[in-house]
C-alpha cells in the first residue's frame, strides 16, 4: 500500500499572515453587520418606534467598540458622541455617550472609526427624518383645523347672511311693499275718477311698476315659495321669471322626494339664481334648459344656456385690480355646495354657451 504523504507544515510567516488576514476578515463582517442591522432597523422607523430602535443600535456601537454599556442622550446639550443631521455637523440631535471614547479619534482602528462614524450617521439621518415628520404632521394638523375653522365660519356667515335677507325681505313686504301697494290703490282711484291720460304714464302705472319691483326684489332676497313650498317650487319660479322676461327655456323640474335640509335647499336655491342672474348679465337672449332631478348619484341641479360661452379672455382677477364678479359668482357656487358635501362644475367653451352643474349626494 501506498503511504499518504504528511503534511508539509507551513513557514510561521505565512501562518501570521494568515492568522491576520482571518481576523481582518472577521473585523470586516462585523462591521458590514453592525451597519446593515442598524440599517435595516433604522429604515422602518417611525416616531413612536423611534426610542427603543436607537438604543439598540447605541448597544451594538457600545460592544463593537468594546464597551459593555452606551447611554442615548436626546438632548443635544449632553456630553457624548454627536448625533448630528445629514450634512449638518453644527445641527446636533442627540449625544450617544460610551465610556472611555469622548470622541471619534478615540476608536484606535481607522476603519472602525469609519463604521462608527456611519452608523451614526444613520441615526443622525433617521432622527431627521422624523423631526421632518412630526412638523409635517403638525403643519398638516394646523392646517386640518385652521380649513375646520374656516368652514364653520363661512358657514356661520352664510347661515347669517340668509337671516338677513329673511329680515329685510320681511320688512320690506310687510312695510314699504304694503305702503306701496296702498298708494297705487289710491292713484288708481284717482285716476279713474278724474280720467288719465292715455300717452303719459299715470301715478297709478308708476305705482305699479314700483310695487311689481320690489315684489322682485323681495323674492330675490327670500322667496317665500322656498320656504313654503321647497326647492322645487322656488327654482320653478326662477325659470318661470326668466321665460316671462322673453328668455326661450327648457323646465324640467321632478319632484325630487327625498328631505332636503334647509341649508342644502337654500344652497342649490343660491346656485340656480347665480347662474340665472349670469344668463341676464352675459349671455344675451339665449335658449336657456333649467334642470332639477333626482338621478342614482343624488340631487342634479343643471342651468345651462347656448349664448356665447366664456370667451377667449381670462375671468376677471380681483387680485389684477379688476372687478372679478364672474369669478367671484362661480366661487361662491362652489362654496356654498362645498359646504353642503355637494359639488359644482362650471363649463363656458368659446361659442358653446354655459352650463352650471350642482351634486348634492343623498341616500
């Protein structure tokens, strides 16, 4: 039989250097691990987590550096290592203090100076990256209440303003309407006992045409139909006006049956006379369609007209020193639907007319 030959041993230089070469590698993963498990912890961090998370990796900076314990200060006026913001030195975020190493050049190896040096950086990164957070969510929360506030108080205000218009349109029909319409009994009598002329308007015609005017503008600021009768009856009204005013319009208006509360009902009362008055204003005598219905997705409110449309020329901006009505009448549509949990959708294409669209979701 053949004999198996012995090992040659090894020169004891090559046995150093291998020896050496073993720990390099060894020193080498541990910090490839020191890095990669603060990495991995650190990257889903969040506020609450945020604690607990970076004392670990204190813990493990503390043994790799050989120290048995390691303090994470979060406050920056501490003594240890710094914790510090990407890119920032000066802008401190908390100490970690490990006994015996004040500081960086402590650690006698440069490559481990080099992971330490990382994995604070980490920490420092992720601390950052949290304080970002918490601001953004306190600015998002100031803000959340601030738009709270701001509903409430539009709300407030158009609540208001539609009691103001109840008051002065009660008054007015109760006081100058009534008074009005005495003095055009009166005139009338008048007239007829001492015989007008027929080519000159009489006091008794003025009377009239001063009793009719403000009959219209009480019903503009509070139509006794609306609370009275409901929506239905007051948008009616709003078309029927227009048609006796000359306007060519398209009623559809179905009983919507379903309760509408009054702030919905007054809103979408609100959004068919702008859109109406707008008609008067802007699109000359067009053919006008009054919509009000009930479809699967709520309550549909739709004026639409065939006049001229926008126009090529940009809404009026208050902001330029303009006068800005326009775009003012079509933001208060969007307001008083927004407040309602509705929606507005305004369309005026050059040349196509426009069309003022209102959702109001029921169930």
């Amino acid at each position: 039989m053949q004999s198996t030959p012995a090992p040659v041993p090894l020169p004891l230089d090559n046995v150093a250097e291998l020896r050496a070469l073993y720990r390099a590698a060894e020193a080498r993963a541990a910090r490839l691990r020191l890095l990669t498990e603060a990495g991995r912890e650190l990257a889903g961090v969040t506020s609450d987590t945020a604690k607990p998370v970076l004392e670990r990796c204190a813990q493990r900076l503390a043994l790799f550096v050989g120290v048995s314990k390691a303090r994470l200060h979060l406050d920056p006026s501490a003594s240890g290592l710094a914790v510090a913001a990407p890119g920032r030195s000066d802008a401190v975020l908390a100490r970690l203090e490990l006994r015996g190493v004040g500081r960086l050049a402590d650690i006698a190896d440069a490559e481990d100076r080099a992971a330490a040096a990382l994995l604070l950086e980490l920490m420092g990164t992720t601390l950052d990256r949290i304080r970002r957070d918490d601001e953004r969510s306190a600015l998002l929360d100031a803000l959340r209440e601030r738009e709270g506030r701001l509903e409430s108080l539009v709300g407030q205000v158009l609540a208001a303003q539609e009691e103001e218009r109840r008051r002065v349109a009660r008054d007015l029909h109760d006081g100058v309407a009534q008074t009005a319409t005495a003095l055009f009994r009166m005139l009338d009598a008048a007239d007829q006992r001492v015989g007008g002329g027929k080519d000159k308007a009489s006091p008794a015609q003025i009377a009239r045409s001063l009793v009719r005017e403000l009959r219209r503008v009480i019903a503009g600021l509070r139509p006794t139909l609306l609370d009275d009768l409901g929506l239905e009856a007051a948008v009616q009204a709003l078309a029927e006006q227009l048609q006796e005013d000359g306007y060519t319009v398209a009623m559809t208006v179905e009983p919507l049956r379903c309760a509408l509360t009054g702030a919905a009902e007054t809103a979408l009362f609100r959004v068919a006379q702008e859109a109406i008055t707008n008609i008067r204003k802007h699109a000359g005598r067009a053919a006008v369609a009054v919509v009000l219905r009930r479809d699967d997705t709520g309550v549909v409110l739709r004026v639409t007209d065939d006049g001229a449309g926008a126009g090529d020329e940009p809404m009026p901006d208050p902001a330029r020193g303009h006068a800005g009505g326009a775009r003012l009448g079509i933001d208060g549509m969007k307001e008083r639907m927004a407040m309602i949990g509705g929606s507005l959708d305004w369309c005026g294409p050059p040349g196509k007319g426009v069309s003022v669209t209102a959702r109001l979701p029921v169930s």
